[in-house]
C-alpha cells in the first residue's frame, strides 16, 4: 500500500524539477554578470573587430549561424551585452539583413525564458490567479482581456527591461504563440535602431569614439516609438472609457 505521506513529497521533487530551467538561468545570469562583462563590451568588439571581419568574409554563412546562436545564449541566460550583440549585428551584416538576424535571435532568446518561467513558476501561479477572488482575479481577467495590447505596450516602451518584458507574461498565464508574435513585432522598432548605429561603427572606430546608445531616448527616435504605444494602448483606454 502506498504512503500517503509520498504524495506531497512527490510533488515537491515534480515542483522543484519544473523549476530547475529557470532556476539555472538564474544561475548562469548571476555568474554572467560577474565573468562575462569584459568579453560582452564595446571594447571587445572594437579590439576585435578586423578578426570578426576577416572571418565573416571568409564564411559568412559560419558567422551568420554562429552570431544567431550566440545571441540567443546571451538574452536566455540574461547575460550582459545584448546591447553590445544588436551593436555587433549591425556591424557584421549591416541594418539589413543585421536587423532580422538580431531579431530573430533576440525572439528565440526570449521564448526560452518564457517557456522556463512558464513551466515552472507560470502555470500554477496562473492558475492560482484564475482561481483566486476579488482584487487578483479582477487583475487576471483585465489582463486577460488585454493581451495583445499589454504584450505590446511592454515591448515597445524603452524603460521595459527585456527580462521582465519575458517573464511577467509567462507568470500571468499569456500563450506562448501570442508571446513570440508580440515579440517579434513588438521588438523592431528598437532592433532596427540599434542595428543601424552597429552598422555605422566603422566610424565610429575610425573618430575613436564610442556610440550613442542613448540614441533611441532623442525626439526623432522616441516619438514614434511613442506613437506606437499609444496606438497599442489605445483597445485599452476605449475599454476604459465605456466602463469595462
């Protein structure tokens, strides 16, 4: 006959287990953020950058693969430099096909960590949510009605940092289809930026200067972005406005 007392204990190890992928890019992050900081930088690349060219001209289909695959490794792990990375995009491969590149690398990275948090943690907090009363399922259902435009609105505003922008919908319980459409969409804007002053480091280099990543917080840049967020919050303010 089976211990009863085997039940709880079985489900602490499926729990623990369902929490070790975030768990350890947790880990990875922290370590990262100590070790990687100098290889993950401005200087790195600007030290390097006649190797990374003379290897990309020799096999650019090698460095297209091997770019992908290492941008993907730093925005799962939470690793620092992924600015650096969209920088190095842009340098490699130009503000186009640099820009798709960095995207798509950026929006698998970023689908790893949903489907970490979401196995783990995601689910049964979800679930507590939807099952809970008053103020929290009212906070579920709101963002429940809003998805599209939530997902959007955090992608889109510049102060959103990209790790919260990954977790928070796969703690709130958002589809993982919707999650990589909002993503890949939501994230151009800034890519497309960030890509264009990669591709213009060669002159930068040349002055010996560094670039300016604070580009995308001046009038030309951020206006539009913020257009955008208007128009992604704008389901939200009619709902607001007719009482639901």
């Amino acid at each position: 006959m089976t211990d009863m007392t085997e039940a709880p204990e079985t489900e602490q190890k499926s729990g623990f287990a369902k929490n070790l992928p975030l768990i350890a890019i947790l880990l990875v992050a922290v370590i990262g953020a100590f070790t990687l900081r100098d290889y993950l930088s401005f200087e790195a690349l600007r030290d390097n950058r006649e190797a990374l060219l003379g290897f990309r001209d020799a096999n650019y289909g090698l460095t297209v693969g091997l770019f992908i695959l290492a941008y993907v490794v730093i925005v799962a792990f939470s690793l620092p430099g992924a600015a650096i990375a969209t920088l190095t995009g842009g340098f490699l491969f130009a503000t186009f096909p640099g820009a798709l590149f960095n995207v798509t690398a950026a929006t698998i990275g970023a689908i790893l960590i949903f489907l970490a948090a979401k196995w783990g943690l995601g689910e049964r907090l979800a679930a507590k949510m939807e099952g809970s009363d008053g103020a929290v399922k009212k906070i579920k259902d709101g963002i429940d009605e809003n998805q599209w435009s939530m997902l959007f609105l955090i992608r889109l505003v510049p102060a959103v940092p990209f790790f919260v922008a990954n977790l928070v919908p796969a703690l709130v319980g958002v589809p993982l289809s919707r999650f990589a459409i909002s993503t890949f969409i939501g994230i151009i804007p800034g890519s497309v930026v960030y890509t264009s002053v990669g591709a213009g480091l060669g002159e930068v280099f040349a002055r010996g200067e560094t670039p300016n990543l604070g580009i995308i917080f001046e009038p030309q840049i951020l206006l539009p972005i913020l257009g955008l967020c208007a128009l992604a919050a704008m389901p939200i303010a009619i709902k607001a406005i007719r009482g639901k």
